[in-house]
C-alpha cells in the first residue's frame, strides 16, 4: 500500500502537468504576459493637489479642458462666420447694386438655401463630409451666409441710389469702386452686427454637433465634446464638467457682443454725425 502522503504529492504533480487549453485559451499565453510586465518598471506617483474645477470621470482637469475648448469652439465659431459673412456680404453686394438678372439669379439660389431648414442642411452636410474642425467651418459656412445676403442686398439696393453714390459715379467711378470703397464702409455697422450673431449662433450649432458626434472628432477637445461626456458623469452626481463648459460659453458670448456693439458705435457713420 501506499503512504497516506503521497496521494497529495500525485495530485499536485498531476495538476503541474495538466493543460487548461481546453477551458481556458489564453493559458498558454500568461508566462509570457508575466515575463513582459517584469520588464517594466512601476513608479507611484504622489497624489495630485486638489483642481480648482475638478476632474473628470479620467481625472483629467475640468479647467484645462475648458480653456481648451474655447479655444477650438471659438475658432471653429469665428472662422465659420467669417467664410459666411463673406459670401453673404459679395452675393448681397451684387444683387443690391446690379439687380436684374444678376439680382434675380441671387435671390434664386437665396431661396433654394432657404427652403430648407437650416439645421437639416447642417446635419446632412456633417453626414456627408464626415467630421473635423475644417469641414464644420466650410459646413456652417455654406449654410449660414442666407441672413447676411439679406440685409446686405437691402442696405445696398437703399444705398446705390444715394447721391453720393451718383456723385461717384459722375466722376468716373468704377461699379467695384462704387460697391466697396463708397457703399461698404456705410454698411459695415450691420454686417459687424451680423458677424456678432453668427459667431454666437455657429458656436452653438458646433456644440450641437459635437454633442451629436458629428462635429469635433473625439480627439479633440470643446465644448460640444465636454458636454457630451457630462452627460454620462451626471448619472453619478459629477455636475462641474458640465458646469465649467456652460460658464465659459455664457462668458465668451458676454463679451463678444459687448464687442461687437463698442465697434459697431464706432463705425456707424449716423453715430459718428457723419453724413
């Protein structure tokens, strides 16, 4: 018979040879797993200070993500109602002063844009050309420039039959120069406006997108992102991240419209009793 301690010693080197392929695949894989993880070096680092918004759910800090959404927020703002008040102010310009034909093919291609919901045609056009920072500026930028057009063609159309539009003219004044060095400068106070308004409300539809995921793509940061991942970190109580992103719109928009109405009373030419 055998010693009542060997039966133990049987188990043991008979479970040392046994293979658990067969319920567990990754088994043949875990020496070398350990025998990588030994070639690293583990360091703890000490506890970061408290952050003056707090972290996210990754503990990355709230504040230096809202200072870097504003910046890409405000880029992508700014440079979108730039492109639109462009070609808002180039078409209106030519409708307003030419007319005829001319105004009557711009106001075709106004009516076109303007059939159809301006946020449809942002979410089809985001769908289309996929997402990133350029495409939502050339995006927001061929949608938007409808509302410019319009003012611009009636400022310009009140203003091509003033007199010193026709004193210009009188003296040999080129159409170009009669558009752009005559009438433009008398109209520029509501196209700042206009820019305004447009920086403003392209902001917001840069958050709706990126909130959607069509807009910033997920490696960047701004506030549409931010507030799509607060919305996850609000299920379990975390409120700042959302907070810190609302803040700093609500400021930004503060004070680009204190701005805007300072150059705007700066410019007018009424304002400045110029006649």
């Amino acid at each position: 018979a055998r010693p009542a301690d060997a039966a133990p010693e049987a188990a043991a080197s008979a479970g040392a040879r046994a293979d658990l392929s067969a319920i567990d695949p990754l088994a043949p894989r875990y020496r070398e797993w350990d025998e990588r993880a030994a070639q690293y070096r583990v360091d703890e680092a000490p506890k970061r200070a408290t952050l003056p918004l707090g972290a996210d759910r990754l503990g990355r800090d709230v504040l230096a993500k809202a200072v870097k959404g504003t910046e890409v927020s405000v880029a992508v703002g700014v440079a979108a109602a730039v492109v639109a008040t462009v070609i808002g102010t180039l078409l209106g310009a030519c409708a307003g002063f030419f007319g005829g034909k001319v105004g009557d093919l711009l106001e075709w291609v106004y009516n076109v844009f303007t059939a159809v919901p301006g946020i449809l045609l942002v979410f089809a056009f985001a769908a289309v050309f996929g997402r990133g920072v350029d495409t939502v500026v050339l995006i927001l930028g061929l949608t938007g420039w409808t509302g410019v057009y319009r003012l611009v063609r009636a400022e310009f159309m009140k203003h091509a039959v003033r007199e010193y539009v026709r004193a210009a003219q009188a003296i040999g004044a080129s159409a170009a120069s009669r558009m752009f060095r005559h009438i433009l400068p008398n109209v520029s106070h509501v196209i700042l406006v206009q820019l305004s308004i447009l920086v403003v409300g392209f902001i917001k539809a840069e958050v709706i997108l990126s909130y959607l995921g069509l807009g910033v793509p997920l490696d960047r940061v701004s506030w549409g992102t931010m507030l799509a991942e607060a919305q996850t970190e609000l299920l379990l109580g975390h409120w700042w991240q959302l907070a810190a992103a609302t803040l700093f719109m609500a400021v930004f928009v503060t004070a680009f419209s204190l701005a805007t109405d300072a150059l705007r009373d700066a410019l007018d030419p009424k304002l400045r009793g110029v006649d």
